[in-house]
C-alpha cells in the first residue's frame, strides 16, 4: 500500500452525503451503548457497515484511480512469484487441494496467479475467494471472466464465509490483517484503559479511554512481559487479542496445508518501540495520509501495522509450523522475480510496457518502497514450501 502525506481537496456533495449516512449510524450506535463505543467497533463501522462502510460501498479502492496500490495490482510480477513459491505446496496436496485468498481486492492477484500455475501444472481443483464486500465481488467476478479462459474462470468460487468441509490446499492473504478492527489501548496509572469514541456536545467523534476488559487487559501484560519492559503512562498503540479466534475461524476446516501472510508491519519488539507511542493506526484516501481518524467515515481506509510475532503465535496456536519469515525483497527475488521479470518483457509489446514492468520490480523491492516495509511470513502443516523462504530469513527477529 503506497500513499504520501499531503493534504486533499475535500470529497464532493454525493460522498459527503454518503458518509453522512454512515456518520449517523454512528452516532446512533455511540448513544444506544451509552455513550461510547471500543474504537475497534467504530473502524469496524467505518470499513464494512453493510453499502456504507469503506469496503462495503461501491468506489473504487485499489489503483492509480482509487485510494492506494497493493502489490497485486502494479502488474503481474508479484502474483507470478507467489504462485511459484505456493506451487510445490499445491502438488504435495495432489489434485483435490484448494487455493483460498482473502479479500480478493480487484482481482488482479487471482488472474495471474491462476494462468501461473497453470503453467507449473499446479493448479487447484478450487480457487475460493472470501470477500465481504459484494461490489468487490462483482468486479472480481467480471474481471476473472473477462480475462480468465473458461477453464480457468470456472475454477474460481466466491464463499459467504470460511469452508467449514474438511480441506487441504493454501490460504493466501495480501493486506488483509492489518484492516481488521483493532482495539487500542493506553496506560493511566500503570492500569490499561481501552481507547472508544464518545461524542462532544455537537455530536463530533471524540477519544474516550475506558477499563479495559480483562481480555485486552491480559493481552497487553503479555506483550510487556515478551519485550521486557512496561508501557510508560500515556503510551497509546493497537492490539489484537482476538487475532488467534480469528484465524482459527477464516481456516475453517483446514486439515493440511499452508498459510502465507504479507502485510506491513514489525515483528513485536519493534511495533511497540518507545517512540512509536501514538502506534500505527492512519488513514488514508487518494494515497495520502489523512490526519484526522474521524474525517469522512466510509470514505477513508483506516489501516494499523501488522504484529507480525503476534500473527506468528497464532499460526503456532492453530496447530502450523512455522516455515518462513523475511521481507517482500527476499521473498520475491528469491521465488524468480528476476526470471518472471526476463519473460515478461520479452512479451511486452513496446518499449514503454518494458519501463512499466522495470518500474514495478523496483517497487516491489526497493527498501524505500515496498521492499523492505512489507513482510512475508509462513506456516504449514504436513507440507513443505520447498525453497520459498531460503533468502533473506529473518525469523530471529520474530
């Protein structure tokens, strides 16, 4: 996800009054809670309210004419690498393993990676895509049977939720965790208090700190004790003590197989730095960084670093072993970006497509781009990912 910090015209008359809309749902929630809702309910509004939430509405997200660029949609070199590294995974399972993605964004990720493995004779006998968003599963839809053969278009199926069958295969996330409704917290006191949002006297969102409960309470203890020092008053960062519910509920009834993860973020001992003591959450719209968390509810993404020791834990508490742990740089140079780069350019049809394919390989892999902030960590169960993570490990830093 690529942005600037900058400052922005402000939406026009039909946004405004879209996210006036949801604002109100907000507010009423805010009142019939008595006065305050945990922030994470309040990033869970403003992300995926049913046709009013971020990803629930119908504007475009992803690309140049949208709010930010995932790796997925620069070109077709990221996809092409990952599949390469997933494809041993896929043959080990043999002919009935599944591929599951979460969140599929415009479907770009699926589209190469599906003519990818078609190409290492490692296709899945299904390609499942969870998305909440229905308008995201539309676009999806046309896009894969746009530019998919029928072969491989009919591969691909949208699920309401998790597979609850029993399945083997793959589950695959691109920025997903870090857009699942955090919890905030801060110390008053030494106690751990809960960050909510109340309302002021005109009906503006407003910080509130409450007691925490005893689950988000435990959580933070945890990570004091993991990094050996206590939050200093005053700190203020995110936490996900139900990322283990959650991943144990999205893998379904997953027997055998492998988890592969990238996002941005820092394994613990550097997510909870001293200086970073406002945390990680931001938001942004039209790749710029907007100040203001509250601005404009559904019309800007709202996004917090991944714990990646945390993501880690709960890979471990589900019962995978860990596999892997380095960033995009590595894991794509080492999963054939030089070699996919060579063959797509001696496909492109002129000089200009080449430069685009050039840029997007030092996208993904400068570390003042993407190379180094977005991170690659995998688990698997009675299977191996081959060479997949052989570059650039850095699970001691885990």
């Amino acid at each position: 996800m690529l942005f600037i910090m900058s400052t922005l015209p402000p939406p026009d008359a039909d946004a405004l009054a879209h996210s006036g809309r949801l604002r109100q749902i907000i507010q009423e929630q805010i009142i019939a809670a008595g006065g305050a809702i945990p922030f994470s309910r309040f990033m869970e509004l403003c992300l995926y309210a049913p046709g009013l939430g971020y990803y629930s509405a119908g504007a475009t997200k992803f690309g140049a004419a949208g709010d930010f660029v995932t790796a997925p949609e620069l070109g077709p070199l990221f996809a092409a690498c990952t599949a390469d590294a997933v494809a041993p995974v896929l043959r080990q399972l043999g002919p009935e393993a599944g591929f599951l993605e979460l969140g599929g964004g415009s479907g770009a990720f699926a589209e190469v990676a599906l003519k990818r493995l078609l190409a290492l004779d490692a296709l899945p006998a299904r390609y499942a895509i969870l998305e909440p968003s229905a308008d995201l599963r539309e676009r999806q839809r046309q896009r894969l049977h746009e530019r998919l053969n029928p072969l491989l278009a009919d591969l691909v199926e949208w699920l309401d939720g998790p597979p609850q069958q029993e399945w083997n295969g793959v589950l695959f996330a691109n920025e997903v965790v870090d857009a699942l409704p955090t919890p905030r917290f801060t110390l008053r006191d030494g106690e751990v208090f809960e960050e909510h949002v109340a309302l002021d006297g005109e009906g503006r969102f407003i910080r509130e700190d409450r007691p925490a409960d005893a689950l988000l309470a435990a959580a933070v203890r945890h990570v004091e004790r993991q990094i050996e020092a206590p939050f200093v008053d005053g700190y203020r960062s995110e936490l996900l003590p139900q990322l283990p519910y959650w991943l144990q509920a999205v893998i379904g009834g997953m027997k055998s197989g492998a988890l592969l993860f990238v996002d941005y973020g820092y394994p613990r001992r550097e997510y909870y730095l001293p200086q970073r003591s406002e945390g990680t959450l931001r938001a942004f719209r039209r790749h710029h960084v907007v100040a203001d968390l509250y601005a404009h509810p559904g019309l800007q993404d709202l996004t917090a670093s991944v714990d990646f020791t945390a993501l880690a834990e709960a890979c471990d508490g589900a019962g995978f072993e860990f596999a892997g742990y380095c960033n995009q740089a590595s894991f794509l140079l080492g999963n054939g970006l030089p070699q996919r780069l060579e063959e797509a350019e001696a496909k492109a049809r002129d000089e200009a497509a080449r430069q685009r394919l050039r840029n997007e390989a030092r996208q993904l892999t400068l570390p003042e781009a993407m190379g180094e902030r977005f991170q690659v960590l995998g688990f698997a169960r009675d299977v191996e990912f081959g060479t997949a993570f052989l570059s650039g490990d850095l699970s001691w830093r885990l």
